[in-house]
C-alpha cells in the first residue's frame, strides 16, 4: 500500500511538472506573438555604412517581420574607431553584425554569443595591385597594407599568420575608408571584402590579385549576428524572437534582390550606386549558399573547429579552451537555464500540488490532450530536423568526396597536371607538375603561366592561350612545346589541353609530359644508324670493294693479252671464279649480319645464325647454349630478344674487347625464360647504365617493350654478363 502511494506521488508530481512547464512554455509563445501590446525599441549596430550587406534586416523591418515580433528595430551605422563588439558588451546597442573578429574576442573573454552566420565562407579578402609585384601571400612580406585601426583583425590576420607572416612583417598604413591609396599607388595592398572592393577596383580599371582565406586553410564564417550574454539571459524569448525576424528578412531580401535594392537607394542610402549593390547582393548570396545549408546555420563541428584554429593562430593556449567550450559561444548553450527554471518550477508545482490536487483531477483530462499534441508536434519537428541534418551531412560527405577522389586523381598520375583560369593564372598544380620545373609545393598558384615559357617560345605559346581563352579548345588540343624550368633549363614536353568548368568559370587544364627522354631517343637512333651506314660502307670497301679489284685487274690482264697460252687464261678464269665465290659468301655474311628476325625464323635459329655470323665476320669465339623450352609465343617477343642479343655482342666486341662471347637461352620454368650474353672483355661499371650510351638505352627500351627486366652484372672472372628476363608472372620487386 506504501509503495502504491509512493508511486502515485511520484506520477503527480511529474504530471504537475509537466503542466507548468508546459503553461510556462504556452505563455512564454503568447509574449511573443501578442500584438496588442506596444512594440519593444531594440538597436542593430551594424558593422559598416548602409549597404546590401544589411538588406535582410531592413525588408525585416520594411514586410513587418519585426513588427509581427513584437519588436521596433533601430538600425545604427558603424561609428569611427567603434566596433560593433564593442556597443553590444557596453549596452549600446541590444543585437550586432560582426565579422570573424568576434571569435578572436571572445576567445579574449568578450562576454558575447553567436545568434546565426548568415554567410557560410568569410567575404574578408585581401587584395593587391599586379603592378606592386605581389603574386602571393608571403609577397606581402615588407609591404605597405592598408588597415583600419592601425591593426590587422580577425581572418586577414590568421591568413597572414598561416603564411608566416605577423603584423610587423608589413608596413601598416590608416584606412580612410576608400581606395584612394591603393588607386595612386601609396599601397600595395589592402583588407576588404569580397563583396565591395573588387567592384571599385574593376570600374577603375585597377588590375589586381585577392587572396581569400578559404584557399589557404584558414576557414571562417561570414557577418556574424550576435549579442550579450547579458541579453540572452534575460530576455531568450526577445532574441530568438528578433532572430527569426531577421532571418525571413534575409530570406525575402535574396529573393526580392531588386526590392531590397529599391529599398535601401529610397531609405538609407539615396546616393549608392545601384550597378555596385546589385554587384554585392550577387556576392553575398553566393557566400550565403542557401541551396546547401539553411539559413543562418552554424555547423558544431566547424564552428569547433574554427574556433580552435583562432586560437592556435592567435597563441591562445589548448589548455585554455574549456570542454566543448568552443561550442559555449552559440546562443543554444544559454538556453540551459530554461531547464533550471523548470527545476524551480518542479519543486513550486509540488507544494501547489499539497494544495490543489483536486483541481489537478479537474484538467487532467486537458492536460493529458495538451501534452500529446506537443509531444506529436515535437516529434514531427525533430524528424524535420533531423532529415535536414542528414541532408546536410550527405551533402558534406559528397563534397569531400569528389574533392579526395579529384587529388587522388591529380596526384596519382604520372605527368604534370595544371589548371589555368582565363586570365592566364595556375589556379592548381599537382606535385609531379611541380617538380617537373622545379618548383615547391604550392608556390606556382596565383602566378602567370608565362612564368614557365622559354623566350623562343612565349610568342607562340601566349598566341595559343589567347586564342583557347576567346574561342575554348573545342575538345582537346595536345601539342609539343618547350618550356622553361626554374633554373632555366629548357625542357621539351607534349601538353593536353581541355577546357572545364570550376564554379561556373571557364578554365584550361593541361596534362604536360616530359619528352626530353623521346627526344633524346630519336637523336641517339638517327646517330645509330648513321654508325651502322658507315660501319657496312667499310666492311663492303674492306671486303667486297677490294675482291672486285682483284677481279678488274685480272680481266684487265686477260681482255690485254690476247696471245697468253690457253692453260694461263684458264687459270685466270678460275681465279676469277674463286674470287666472284669469295665475294658472294662475303656480301652474303654481311647480309646476314644485318638481317633481323624473319616471320618464318624461330629465336634458336636467329641466335644459331648469330652465333656463325660472329665466328665468321669477327674472328671472335661464340657459341649458343639453350636449356629446356624457352616460352617465346609470338614473332614480336623474339624479334626484340634477337636485337637485344645483336646490339649486347657487338657492344662486347667493338668497345670491350671481347675475344670468346657465350650466348644462353633457357626457362626458369613453363612460364619465364632468360637470354643471357656472357663475354670475356673489359666491361663497365653496371651503375653507369642510366647514363651510359644509347645502344644500352636501346636495349633497355626494348625489354620493357616485352615487359622484360634487362640487368647488368660485371662476372668475378672478368667481362659482363647482360641477362635479359621475359614472359609471365614477372617478378615486380627485380630492378633493372
């Protein structure tokens, strides 16, 4: 019976919990959505002057978001030297946009908390005249920035800090809020956005290069909306009140682009220029990126991870970080002490209970009702929400992806991978393009491709760019070129040219393949045969040349005297008969000396023909072993064998000296077999190979031909021994 009223107790006091949370939560929406009750008078500092960068909170205010609210917003431009973090903490202001400055300071224990991140990148972007000579970061190094504040803040600050750079690496100069310096020269560069300056510099005419922080690690929201610790504890219902407002403000402004516009040139800023806001509202509603994320949204595990990069750049200790702490700047976290209250709640219910528990059998009923359409209701929206974030995470996890299947691609291939933006400049270069002129990592993007053209070659080469760049490749273009490395040694490459698309922008990648070595074999096979003519003229003028002499001169003899006996002109006619015979075996040894491998000659008998045209051409000792069946299968295979072991005995012959030559056939087993060519000369040192003449170069080029492996080895005894390995299930660990 005891436990029965225990049990009954305790199932009271839950129930009564539960309806005053719920009353709680049911008076806490009336607040918010009461419209009879006089608005409240909340300020927005905004980080800069009146421009679309604000649009969203002025169609807030303008479509009675903020009305419906219950909430009268005053909109307050920037004031010199101020920043907004600032007027939020001292109570200046009740809400802020800040830009990636807030992380930095609340890492130095601003007392604020993220509300939403209305661009998913930061549009803060570094940008620099061509004509200072910047081509990357590190060339800011000694250069005159200009700066607001006398100082470098936030996400420019830890792109120069990732490069190396600190604050007093650069010449700091004041920001008087336009471009004037840079324009005339007094700087070579300037922080801005990606949304506004770019926009001057091109109506200017100003040739120029950015730098944004995405592309070198450094990874940052963009216009932050944020507020007090103080304003979130008091008052939750207010901020997430004026949040929601400002977000379907946002949402109306990048959908009605030209109403928002309108709206700003007729209320806050009649003199703007109309061509520069539709220039920024398109920036910002890239950066916004509403068809992959929602709204305003701010991933944990990025904000995270941002956060504790800050704080790594900006010498903030790890140790210092608290738990999760990085995650306590979100508005959610401050949400906790609703819970709290509802303890509070809990333990007033209870004694309310002692009191009136008959009026808790009154509206069970309507309670219980209460509860399981909130529950229904919670239930479908965490279901929304959590098919949102799935989505998101299949989104992200897609993304990463293609971008580890493009560098697996890129750096897994044998040549030189480039891409080239219209303007002519690397935007990515794989590591074997790289170190194929002699570069570091990552040191070519952002310069000119010309910087990798020879001087007899630029004209032509910069014709052809110009020419893809006006009409594209229209498929792929491969052409021969000679480029200059950056020690200037010209190398001679086949280039691929296709043209592609990377977000939405024309670009040129190429595929360069170094042909030094094709190059190089074209000269040494012209000089070989050049070698061989010269070598055949001499044996027919040796041979041939001299045995038809002798013939000339005893026809003279004979045609001259007409009255020699007739036993001396027999004689003369048979030593003409032995000579012609002579001169026939002679030109027939030279022939066979040259013949390659015929279509209907095995590889033993080629070799065995060889062998005899050695002993007999040369004088020099030779003989043919073979062991067991030796797997040739095809004319293709044998033919290179042959050539292989021509080129490897005439090498021993004619530069080592050979006087005995030893050629071996045989099979390792039913699958592989080995030529091995054995001599008695002087040889070579086997690591001379990859520098050593083009008959071993030949001779290498023709074993990979067959997929063979060609090896070297100077035999105890004296004389080399160049065994050539070929057929199947070759052994991929030997080197040759």
């Amino acid at each position: 019976m005891r436990v029965q009223t225990c049990s009954r107790c305790v199932c009271v006091i839950i129930a009564a919990a539960s309806l005053s949370c719920l009353c709680e939560a049911t008076a806490s929406l009336e607040k918010v959505t009461r419209r009879d009750e006089p608005l409240t008078r909340v300020t927005l500092q905004l980080l800069w002057r009146h421009q679309f960068q604000f649009a969203g909170y002025y169609m807030a205010k303008e479509k009675g978001f903020y009305r419906e609210a219950g909430l009268d917003v005053e909109f307050r431009e920037r004031r010199a030297g101020v920043h907004s973090i600032d007027e939020v903490i001292s109570g200046q202001a009740d809400f802020g946009v800040s830009n990636d400055l807030l992380v930095q300071r609340a890492l130095h224990g601003a007392p604020v908390v993220v509300l939403a991140a209305l661009q998913q990148r930061s549009p803060t972007v570094v940008l620099a005249t061509r004509r200072s000579g910047i081509n990357t970061i590190k060339d800011l190094a000694g250069k005159r920035i200009v700066v607001a504040n006398n100082q470098i803040e936030g996400v420019a600050r830890q792109l120069l800090l990732s490069q190396g750079i600190a604050d007093h690496d650069v010449l700091k100069m004041p920001h008087d809020y336009t471009l004037t310096a840079l324009v005339e020269g007094r700087a070579d560069a300037c922080i801005g956005y990606l949304s506004d300056e770019p926009y001057t510099l091109r109506k200017l005419g100003i040739d120029y290069v950015s730098f944004q922080p995405r592309e070198y690690g450094v990874d940052a929201y963009g216009d932050l909306l944020f507020t007090s610790r103080r304003k979130a504890q008091d008052d939750p219902e207010q901020v997430i009140a004026f949040r929601e407002a400002s977000l379907r403000g946002w949402e109306y402004a990048i959908e009605h682009v030209e109403e928002a516009i309108d709206h700003i040139l007729a209320v806050y800023a009649p003199d703007a220029d109309r061509e520069k806001l539709v220039f920024e509202a398109i920036r910002l509603r890239g950066l916004m990126a509403t068809d992959l994320v929602t709204l305003g949204h701010v991933n944990g595990t990025r904000w995270s991870r941002i956060v504790r990069q800050t704080a790594a750049l900006e010498g903030f200790p790890e140790s210092a970080l608290p738990v999760n702490g990085e995650n306590h700047l979100l508005f959610e976290q401050y949400m906790a002490y609703r819970w709290q209250y509802g303890r509070l709640l809990l333990v007033l219910s209870a004694v309310i209970l002692v009191l009136g528990t008959l009026f808790w059998c009154v509206v069970s009923w309507t309670l219980n009702r209460m509860v399981r359409r909130r529950t229904a209701e919670l239930a479908e929206a965490n279901a929304q929400l959590n098919q949102e974030n799935e989505m998101r995470r299949l989104a992200e996890e897609s993304l990463r992806q293609s971008e580890a299947l493009f560098k697996t691609l890129a750096e897994g291939i044998s040549d030189g991978l480039a891409m080239v933006d219209t303007n002519g400049r690397l935007i990515y270069t794989n590591a074997r393009f790289e170190a194929m002129y002699g570069y570091g990592a990552g040191t070519l993007i952002g310069k000119p491709f010309e910087c990798l053209l020879a001087p007899g070659y630029a004209g032509r080469e910069l014709m052809r760019f110009s020419k893809w760049s006006r009409t594209g490749t229209g498929g792929t273009d491969r052409i021969e070129s000679v480029l200059r490395r950056k020690d200037g040694e010209n190398v001679p490459v086949e280039i691929s040219v296709q043209e592609v698309r990377v977000q939405g922008e024309r670009a040129l990648v190429a595929i360069h393949r170094d042909i030094s070595e094709r190059k190089q074999m074209l000269r040494d096979m012209v000089r070989i045969v050049e070698w061989e003519r010269g070598r055949i003229g001499q044996d027919l003028h040796d041979t041939i040349g001299q045995e038809l002499t002798g013939i000339m001169y005893l026809m003279g003899a004979l045609c001259g005297e007409s009255e020699l006996p007739r036993c001396e002109r027999e004689k003369i006619v048979a030593d003409v008969l032995e000579i012609c015979r002579d001169t026939h075996r002679q030109l027939r040894d030279i022939v066979s000396g040259l013949l390659p491998l015929s279509a209907d000659e095995t590889l033993s008998e080629g070799l065995l023909r060889l062998t005899r045209n050695i002993k007999e051409r040369l004088g020099v000792a030779c003989e043919l072993r073979e062991r067991s069946a030796v797997p040739v299968d095809d004319i293709h295979t044998a033919s290179h064998l042959f050539q292989i072991a021509q080129e490897a005995t005439a090498n021993a012959v004619r530069h080592g000296g050979a006087t005995a030559l030893c050629i071996t056939l045989e099979a390792d087993d039913g699958l592989q077999g080995a030529l091995v060519i054995d001599d008695n000369g002087c040889g070579f040192d086997p690591a001379s190979v990859s520098t050593g003449g083009s008959g071993l170069k030949i001779m290498r080029n023709r074993a990979e031909l067959i997929r063979g492996k060609l090896l070297f080895v100077k035999r105890e005894g004296g004389g080399m021994s160049v065994r050539c390995r070929f057929g199947d299930h070759m052994d991929k660990e030997e080197t040759a």
